[in-house]
C-alpha cells in the first residue's frame, strides 16, 4: 500500500529452527529520510514499541540502534523508495512470540509491527 505505514504480513509462523527468508519491499514513493522502512526481528519479551522510542535517535544507522544489538536477531535496513531487502535467518529453537518491527520514527507507534511465531 503506497505510503502506508504497515507490513502486509503480521505473524509469521515457524517452526523451531526453520530458515526462513523475508524480503522486504518499500512500496511508497516518498524519500528515505521522510518514509523509510526497515524490519527488524528482536528477541521474545522485547517490547517493539520502547525499541522503536530507543532507536529514534539512531538515524545515521539506518535507525538499527547499537546499544540493543544484543535484542536483534535479524533485519533489513532502511529502504527507501521502491527498493527491496531480504535477510534470511534460522527461526529461534524456543517456542515463544517474537516481535518484529520497522523502527523508522513513529512507524512502530501506529501499526507497523507484528510477531514471528514460533511453535512445534
């Protein structure tokens, strides 16, 4: 959806250590530095929204915060108009809820989050 702030898929479903690949495309037609995108997989019992308020300030890297590497467990960088990411990542052996995330300012805040799933 042009410009919208949101992913077009929510949850992902996985099983425990699954290769999974997401690709990632910024289908609006703004700039980068005004309507990026990224995505951003963070560990179960992170809270995507106070992720998002931590990575505010981290423009100059893509807004993928260095303090809290030790919460990411995959990502795309920023995106700007019709450009397309890809990571592809092991799923986590833990069952559990895995929130993901574009931490572009104030994207998370009105929707554009979801979960990876994770169960046998």
């Amino acid at each position: 959806v042009e410009n919208a702030m949101k992913f077009d898929v929510t949850t992902i479903a996985a099983a425990p250590g699954e290769l999974i690949t997401v690709i990632l495309t910024n289908a609006g037609t703004l700039p980068k530095n005004v309507m990026g995108h990224n995505w951003i997989l963070v560990i179960a019992g992170t809270d995507p929204v106070a992720f998002a308020a931590s990575a505010a300030s981290e423009g100059a890297n893509g807004y993928i915060p260095a303090k809290l590497k030790d919460k990411i467990l995959a990502f795309v960088g920023l995106l700007g108009p019709n450009e397309t990411g890809e990571v592809t990542f092991t799923a986590p052996t833990e069952p559990g809820e895995y929130p993901f995330l574009c931490s572009f300012p104030a994207h998370c805040f009105v929707g554009m989050k979801g979960v990876l799933v994770v169960k046998k």
